[in-house]
C-alpha cells in the first residue's frame, strides 16, 4: 500500500494520529502513549473491522518477503502476534508455551508483566508456571517490538522480576538481542513503574443495602418488572453490583438503550435490551440467567438488515462483561436468524482469511 492510502484507512480509528515520511509511517495510539512504525511497502492490504466491543479498527496484513503477520489497531489498543520462543532463546531444542495466545494486546502485556512483577516481588512465585510466565511475557513485549512498539514500563515489570528469581528459572540463555537491550536501558531510566492494574471494588456491601428508590431513579433507562420488597429482596440476596453498576455496564456504548430486567427469589431472571437506531427501528437483545446455576444465556438478538457499525459486537461484549461481575461462569448462545450467523463469527481474529490460517499455523 502507498502512505496516502495507509492514511486513508486509519480515518476509519479516529482516536489515532498517523503521519508519514516518505516510505515510513508512524502511527500514534494516545491511549497508549505509544506508536506503531511501519514501512508502507510492507502492508499488503487493510481491512475495515470492528473490535469486540464494537469499537472502529483496521486490520492490516504485514509482509516482508514470504512472512505475513497480523496488525490491528484500535482508538485504545495494538493487537499483534507474540514472538516465536524460538527467536529469542539462544538454543537448538524447541521450546513451546502452552498458553501462547495467536494474538495479543499491548493493554494485556503491561497487566501480565506487571502482574507478574508483584507476585515475584511479594514472593507469591509458583515455581512450576514460572519459566513460562517470564518466557510468555517477553515473547509478547518483542512481538509489539516487531512493530516499532515501545513498551518499556512492561519491560521494567519484567526486569524487575526477572532480577528477583532468575537463577531459579529454568530455561537456556536468551539470544543476543541490541533491542532488547535498548529497552532495559529505557526501563532504568523511569523514576517509577507506572501501574495498570486497577483494584475492583467490592460492591456487595451496597448491593446489600439498595432500596426501591435505587431503581426508580434509573427509569426510563432501567426499568424493573414488578418493582416490589420482594423484587429487592432477591436483589439483595443475589446480586454482588448495584442497580447503577448493572445499568451502566448493559449500556455502556449504547446510552439510549432501555431496559427491562427481571429477578425472581429463586435467583433467576431475564433481561430484554431496546437500542433505538435513530430511525424509528430498534435493535433487541434478549438474555436469561440463572443465578445459582453461573448461566447466562442469550436467547434473542435482533438487528435490522443493513445496520453495522460494531452494534452486535458491542451487546455481545456488555452482556459478557455484565456476566463477569455478576459472577456467572459462562454465557450460553441460543439467539437464531442474523444472530447465529454473527455470534459464529464473534472473537475470530484477524477477520482475514490468510492472515487467519498463518496466524493458527505458527501458534
């Protein structure tokens, strides 16, 4: 692709700033505080797409020479493929991590390696997962690298881990890499390690204590059926998040969303989601759970023909993240019609075919 067209694709992520010089592009993610360096000859081809939450993103496919390697970038994100162990440990045996992801994120390197880094230093260390943690960690840190990327707060998390127990790990020398030094020099130079993880507060204590009036003022866009002390009741007794949380988390994204929800004593429920489309139609997403059982099924999901724009993603990606704090263990799929065609494609990255099949190939 030519720099221009490159350009001209990124419109589609507003968030990012790209520039070019001559061949080479440098792509801004602010999010991040970071940058994506590409050499234009490189990228064979970009493809529109949405991330699971529904968020805009470009997909591109990298090549130089017979290789070809996934890119996709987001308002607030990299998703890129980890190194090969191989590449990076100085020795003729395979080595293979059992838990290697085909793709990751740059968000999700910072939180493993930081992760990391606090258990080791707290000595919370599990002797048996450790030389594949720290060779996990530093196979995705060099697999953001590949693509000009800059993660020296996660290569501090690392190194300061790394310094704590690595005589007790079990692994051959690593290669020679001048990257890999130059970011250990940049690590040093940081006053601080930034943190990413962020602490869940614990909302049972106020779940425990809602009220009627704790409902009534989240109508319209919350409604409950049959609003009563024993609709609270079973709220109390069931639900670890406040009304406000639950609503918030079920429309985030789409804020003129409604909803109706039910809770019965026994711990089930359903909830029916109306996204109005701006043209007098609506989307709707029908879900039931089962408190005690951890389910949470979605049963119905409508979305008139022709509307796009990440929408299904992003119920898809709510009614996942509501299922999480309410502490359910799986959500169950029986939607029909456009929704069974969609959910058969939801979390498969790239949505390139090629990019697809080498990527599968090589993890």
């Amino acid at each position: 692709m030519t720099p221009d067209e490159i350009l001209a694709a990124l419109a589609f992520v507003p968030e990012v700033r790209a520039t070019s010089l001559q061949n080479r592009m440098t792509i801004h993610v602010p999010a991040l505080g970071d940058s994506v360096h590409l050499v234009a000859d490189d990228v064979r081809r970009a493809r529109r797409i949405y991330a699971p939450d529904g968020a805009p993103a470009l997909e591109f496919a990298i090549g130089a020479g017979a290789e070809l390697w996934p890119l996709i970038i987001t308002g607030t994100d990299v998703v890129f493929q980890p190194v090969s162990p191989d590449t990076i440990l100085d020795t003729r045996m395979r080595y293979a991590v059992a838990q290697m992801p085909p793709l990751v994120a740059y968000t999700e390197i910072l939180r493993e390696a930081e992760a990391q880094g606090r258990r080791v230093q707290s000595g919370h260390i599990d002797y048996d997962t450790l030389a594949g943690t720290f060779l996990l960690v530093r196979c995705f840190i060099l697999g953001a690298a590949r693509f000009g990327l800059r993660p020296v707060a996660a290569v501090g998390w690392w190194d300061r881990g790394w310094r704590r127990v690595g005589d007790s790990v079990f692994l051959p020398p690593w290669r020679v890499d001048p990257l890999w030094d130059g970011l250990l020099a940049e690590a040093a130079q940081l006053p601080d390690l930034p943190s990413t993880l962020t602490a869940v507060r614990d909302e049972r204590p106020d779940a425990a204590r809602i009220e009627v009036a704790d409902f009534a003022r989240l109508e319209p866009g919350l409604r409950v059926v049959g609003l009563d002390d024993e609709f609270v009741a079973a709220w109390r007794r069931w639900m670890p998040i406040t009304p406000a949380t639950f609503h918030a988390t079920l429309t985030r994204g789409v804020p003129d969303a409604t909803a109706d929800v039910a809770l019965y004593p026994d711990g089930g429920g359903s909830i029916n989601l109306w996204v109005p489309l701006g043209d007098s139609r609506r989307a709707f997403l029908q879900t039931s759970f089962v408190l005690a059982d951890g389910d949470i099924a979605v049963d119905e999901i409508r979305i008139p023909d022709g509307v796009g724009g990440g929408l299904f993603q992003r119920l898809m990606f709510n009614t996942e993240r509501l299922a999480a704090l309410l502490g359910l263990r799986q959500v169950s799929l029986r939607a029909t019609g456009i929704g069974a065609y969609a959910l058969a494609r939801v979390g498969v990255y790239p949505r390139d075919p090629e990019l697809y099949r080498v990527t599968r190939d090589r993890t």
